[in-house]
C-alpha cells in the first residue's frame, strides 16, 4: 500500500484526525528543525522554535491552501518564527559578539571544527541574524529577492546587501588560507 | 571594465537579464572568472551542509494515540499482580462463607417474604395516600439470612482491594 501524501494526510487532519498531523510532523521535523538551526545555532532553542513552528502551522492549518507544497511553506512559517523570536530578543552588536566569542572552540571542539560542515555552521553562527535570515531564506528555500522582501518587510536594496555582504564573510571565512 | 559583486550575485541568484553579457564577460576575464569561480564553490558548500538530527520526536505531541499504547511499566505489572491475588486470596476466605449462606436460604421462606415486602409495600401506599401513618406500617420484614455480617463484610473486603487497585492504577490517567 502506497504511503499517503502530504496532501491526503493534511485534508484528514483538517478534519480532525491529530495523528495524520503528527505523521505529518514526523517527515517535516528534520528540515524545519534545521532552518532553526541554521537562524539560531542553538540547538535547545532551535528544537523549541521547531516544535513553536508546528504548533502555529497546526493552528492555522484551516486556512492552508491545500495545493501548496507544505515542506516549502512550513519552512517558511519557520524562519519566520525564528525571525520573530530573534526580533524579541534583539540585543546589542555587542551582546552578539560576545556571545560568539564564549563559543570559541575548546580542544574537544577543535577536533569537530575540522570538519568542513561545522566550519560552515560556524561561519554561518558568525553573521549578524539578519545576514543569517536572509541567506536561509536565499539559499535553503530558494526564496527569489522580491519573496524575501516582502516576507522580512525589507526593501529590495537591503536584501541584496544583506545577501552579498553575507557572502562576502561567509567566503573570507571559509576561504581563508587557514580557513 | 570588470564585473561587479552585486551583477556576480545576481547571476548566481537567476535575478539578471544581464546573462548572456556576463558569460561572454567571464569567458575572456580571468580576474572575473577566478572570483565567479569562488562564488560558485561557496554556493556549492552552503547547498552540500548536511542535516542534524533532532535529539527529540516533535511529532508526540500530536499522537495521543502513541502514548496510550505505550509499553507498560515495571511498577504498573506489579501492582496488576498484587491486586489479582489479593483479590483471588480474598475470594477464596469468602466461598466457605457463600456455601454456608446458600445452604441457609430456605425457599419458602423465601416466597414468604417476597408477600411480606409486597403487603408491606401496599400499606405504605395506603399509608401515604391517607397520611395516617401507623408505627407498624414501618416495620422492617424478616429476611431469610442467618450469619450475614462474615460474608458482607468479605465481599466488601474484595470490593475495597478492586476499589483500591484500580485507583493505584488509573492514577495517571486521573491526573492528566
């Protein structure tokens, strides 16, 4: 027997049946968690904002427009509660910098930087939250200029800075001879 | 001229129209082509970050089912056995009770209190719909059971154990 689609497993949870919702989240979590990630590189408050994301989803699951893709649109609804929650947390450049120099590598850590994943997550972790935003958004769910900027509320100009500047680091950073 | 990071950018991104000017561009620029080249490798890198894993399953919350047919504790199978042989250890001290009380019914006797109930039911009746109330009018009939008390208060001793157990069962079902 075939698996049900996401689409089949939406309509019956619309009427009522939590189970397909939660069948649902169990195909989703992965990728919605790694968006949080990826915004917050902290995998306590990413877990937290995945778990928020599917809460909300579940709330105004009414109104989803069934011929959506959900993958696309719950990612989205993702970065938009990390958007919220980092507005909400919005301290200074500072705080930032700070926060980024207490997670600097101890030994053990060293070993696991080697990697070339973890340097890029690192690399990622580095970039101010908007720069961060904005990158998620371009590169892993391939949101166009203009998508981004109406859903960050941001003009055009700005996420193309916010982009290239992003990029810019993210390459000094990985492209360094020591990099 | 060379090529801007912002027009890098945008072809990279698919947001140009300038796309045929900038691969003619990059085809004869080394200097273009080196930072093109660069660019690409840090799109390649960021679409090759692998996914973590979740250290928790966010779909249980929206299971309920799943949770019901979890697999019972240690403590749970415990207490369903002591409450089974508490209860059969019980039934077994009241049988001898129930044997000798079966052997006290006296059938006819019987028969003759169920007529004793009726008349008595019929003289409240009257009783009411008169409202003169004679103290006889109350008086319960005889029942036809000897040494009732040890086997009340067995089967009240079965009945408390089942109470209890069910009550040391179900106490998380309660609690939610």
């Amino acid at each position: 027997m075939n698996a049900p689609t996401d689409r089949d497993l939406i309509l019956r949870a619309k009427r009522g049946e939590s189970e397909a919702y939660g069948e649902i989240v169990t195909r989703h979590q992965t990728s919605v968690f790694n968006v949080c990630y990826r915004i917050l590189h902290n995998r306590n408050d990413a877990e937290d904002l995945a778990q928020e994301t599917f809460m909300r989803a579940y709330d105004k699951l009414e109104t989803f427009d069934i011929e959506r893709e959900f993958g696309a649109w719950i990612r989205r609804v993702a970065a938009n509660v990390c958007f919220n929650f980092l507005e909400s947390q919005k301290t200074s450049l500072a705080l930032d910098e700070e926060r980024d120099q207490d997670k600097s590598p101890s030994p053990s850590q060293q070993v696991e930087v080697k990697e070339r994943s973890e340097q890029i997550r690192q690399a990622l972790a580095s970039l101010p939250s908007n720069y961060r935003l904005v990158v998620e958004m371009r590169h892993y769910q391939e949101m166009s200029y203009d998508e981004i900027a109406h859903e960050l509320k941001i003009p055009l100009s700005d996420v193309k800075s916010h982009l290239f500047r992003a990029r810019k680091i993210l390459a000094e950073k990985l492209h360094a001879p020591n990099g | 001229m060379h090529l801007t990071d912002e027009q890098l950018n945008e072809y990279l991104d698919h947001e140009t129209n300038e796309r045929e000017q900038i691969e003619l561009h990059l085809k004869t620029c080394h200097e273009c082509s080196a930072r093109f080249s660069d660019l690409q490798n840090l799109f390649l890198e960021l679409d090759s970050l692998p996914d973590l894993q979740l250290t928790r399953d966010l779909s249980k919350r929206f299971n309920p089912s799943r949770e019901l047919i979890r697999v019972p504790t240690r403590w749970f199978n415990l207490t369903v056995f002591a409450q089974a042989t508490i209860a059969l250890v019980a039934l077994i001290i009241a049988i001898p009770f129930i044997a000798i009380y079966l052997q006290q019914i006296d059938t006819t006797m019987l028969v003759t209190s169920f007529a004793e109930v009726q008349t008595l039911w019929n003289t409240w009746l009257d009783a009411l719909s008169t409202f003169e109330f004679e103290s006889t009018a109350f008086e319960l009939p005889t029942l036809p059971i000897v040494e009732m008390s040890s086997l009340l208060i067995s089967l009240a001793g079965i009945f408390v154990v089942w109470i209890f157990g069910n009550g040391i069962l179900l106490r998380n079902q309660i609690r939610r």
